[in-house]
C-alpha cells in the first residue's frame, strides 16, 4: 500500500493532474537543494516526499483567479 494513499491526497488536491504536477514541481525543487519542510519522511525519494508534505499540508495548492475568456450577459 502507498503512503500516503490517493484517497487522502485527492482530499487536498482536487484533481490528480494537479496533484501531479504539484509534487513534481516540489519534487524538482528539492532536487535542486531546496530544504524540507518536514522533520521525517517515510519516503526516499523526492517525489515521495513531496506527496507526504502535500498530506500533512505543508503545500497547498490555489488556482489563480484568471478572465477566460468574454462574458455575455
């Protein structure tokens, strides 16, 4: 079984493209010597690591207010 599991992560990320590319980006970050923002990690890789800060809410993810597009009224 993964830690943290797909069930628990999708209930702090709304969508796995999201979630994926949140913890790559984090992910690349800590490739790039970025320090942790947890004490102790089950993981030991990156990647990994990055889902487990994503679960204990260490990163969190927002999406931009943006104008799409025209609107009609």
């Amino acid at each position: 079984m993964l830690d943290p599991s797909i069930d628990s992560l999708m209930t702090k990320i709304d969508s796995k493209y999201s979630l994926v590319s949140v913890a790559a980006k984090r992910a690349r970050q800590m490739q790039l010597g970025e320090s942790t923002l947890l004490n102790r990690y089950i993981s030991h890789k990156n990647v990994g690591k990055a889902l487990e800060e994503i679960n204990a809410d260490k990163l969190i993810y927002r999406l931009a207010d943006r104008n799409l597009g025209s609107r009609y009224e």
